[in-house]
C-alpha cells in the first residue's frame, strides 16, 4: 500500500472498528511523503475527502472548496467549520496501518 499513494495523493479505504462497524477513511499522503488518515466524509456534506486535492498537508472538498488539515483535522475555509476525524498511522513494511479505533484528540496529538 505504501506505494500505492504518492505524495500529493489519497485513497479512500473502507477500515473496520473493533464494534465490527465499517468505517470510510481517507488515507493521505502529503507532500513531504508522510501518511495521515481522517474521516472520508466532508463535515459539511456527504462528499469524499479522498477525491478531494491534495497540496501540502491540506485536502480541499470538491464540492465547496473547503479544505482541512490532515494533521489536525480542522478545516480552514468555510463552509465547513467541524474538524473531521483524524487517526494515528504507522508504516510497516510496505502497508499503511490505521488505528481507527483510537482518533487523535487534543489530548493524545
Ligand atoms: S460538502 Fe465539503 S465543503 Fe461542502
């Protein structure tokens, strides 16, 4: 998986919870090469992330134009104002790991 995302690309990846709950995560690549993952729906509307643009660490919503930090989650332009979740990775070999049972918060960032 790792290269399967260059830098500057996403993927959606449908990852499932320890509940057994499937969830869609998009798994970023930025452009200095580091993997993030964050939810794959737009706060504002049911719209992929991983289709978005990639620049930067910042993914911008097809739909409206808002864009979010992959490494916090906040969005910096309306209209979107709820961060989207964001979940620790790991490389490991040649895979991509998300921990989605454990979203990053201010606390644990
Ligand atoms: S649906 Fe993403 S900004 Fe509106």
């Amino acid at each position: 998986m790792v290269d399967d995302l260059e830098p500057g690309t996403a993927m959606l990846a449908e990852l499932t919870l320890e509940s057994g709950a499937d969830i869609p995560v998009a798994v970023v690549r930025c452009d200095d090469g580091g993997f993030y993952a964050i939810d794959d729906l737009c706060t504002h509307g049911e719209v992929s992330l991983s289709e978005g643009e990639i620049d930067g660490c910042m993914v911008e919503c097809w739909a409206h134009g808002s864009r979010f930090d992959v490494r916090t989650g906040e969005p910096d332009e309306l209209p979107a104002m709820t961060p989207v979740k964001t979940y620790p990775t790991r490389v490991d070999g040649e895979r991509v790991l998300v921990d989605v049972d454990r979203p990053r918060t201010k606390e644990n960032a």
